[in-house]
C-alpha cells in the first residue's frame, strides 16, 4: 500500500494516536489488516452487497450476490476480492456449477484453495485442491475426476506438467 498525497490530506485533524496507526497500517503493505470506516448496503451493476465499506468501496467482510446468481462471501480489499473468501459461482457458468473456497488476490483466485464441482462439467472433475495463481492452477495441486480417478503433482497455468496419475479399476 502506497502512502499517497491523497492519503496524506485526508491524515489533516487526527490525534498523534491515529496518525501513528496509520502509518503503521501503511507500512505493512498487503497484510489482512483491514481498516473500515462503516458498514454498507449497495446496489451495484454486480449485484446486491452487504458488508464493510472503506471510502465508498468494499473493503473488510461482505457478501456479494451476483445479478447472474453466484455468490462471494468473504474478504474484500479496495473494492475487489482479496484474501479468504467463498465464491459459488453462477449456475450458468461454461465450467458448469462450482464452489471455491481459499486465497483471493485482486479479485483473482490465488494462493492456497479448493474447487469443487457440483454437478457435472466439460472436464469431468469433481475437485481440484491446491495452489492457483492468476485464476489458473499452478504449483502443487490434487485432482479428482468424476470417475474417480487422481493426478497430484506439479500444475502450471493450469496445466498438469509433473506427477501421478492414478486410474481407478
């Protein structure tokens, strides 16, 4: 996080206290550390949200019901997904119905998560569980496909480069 001159001016008329916390809030960058000024109720071209708001954005715990039917519930950071959070993604998704759960950053799946499909879907996969980067698998996942089969190993975005797979007999 940048400490900007917008940022600065809006620091005018706070106690040493707050200043101090700031600056400290500024310094640590992209941790979980969300500050909120208020909770909110928004219609938005996404949909319906509830949740922290920050300047006018998203920003700490909401929840986002998508006009297409999906649903976020987790953390937001400037007004895009960013750390935990779940996402049960449309019905009317080309993957087919899903639900994720794990890392976000800048409204992209990333980090440490679970992918599971509930019915079924172009790929045959029941679950994949592991690392995403950018919205892709990519570093060490698991897979498990409808018929059972498995594959763990080595992704990178989002395909298998290393390690077994298993058939089920």
């Amino acid at each position: 996080t940048e400490l900007t001159i917008e940022a600065l001016k809006k620091m005018r008329g706070l106690n040493v206290y707050q200043y101090i916390f700031l600056c400290a809030l500024f310094s640590l960058g992209d941790s979980q550390i969300l500050p909120l000024d208020r909770s909110c109720d928004a219609q938005t071209r996404l949909g319906s949200y509830r949740g922290g708001c920050f300047d006018g954005v998203f920003h700490g715990f909401g929840n986002l019901s998508f006009t297409d039917g999906g649903f976020y519930s987790g953390e937001w950071r400037n007004g895009l997904r960013n750390g935990k959070g779940t996402m049960e993604f449309s019905p009317n998704n080309r993957e087919g119905r899903k639900m994720y759960n794990g890392g976000w950053k800048k409204d992209l799946i990333s980090g440490y998560g679970k992918m599971e499909w509930m019915e079924t879907n172009p790929y045959n996969v029941k679950e994949y569980v592991g690392y995403y980067e950018k919205n892709k698998e990519h570093g060490y996942g698991s897979t498990v496909w409808l018929n059972g089969d498995t594959f763990d190993g080595e992704w990178e975005n989002g395909n298998a480069v290393s390690g077994t797979r298993c058939e089920k007999l």
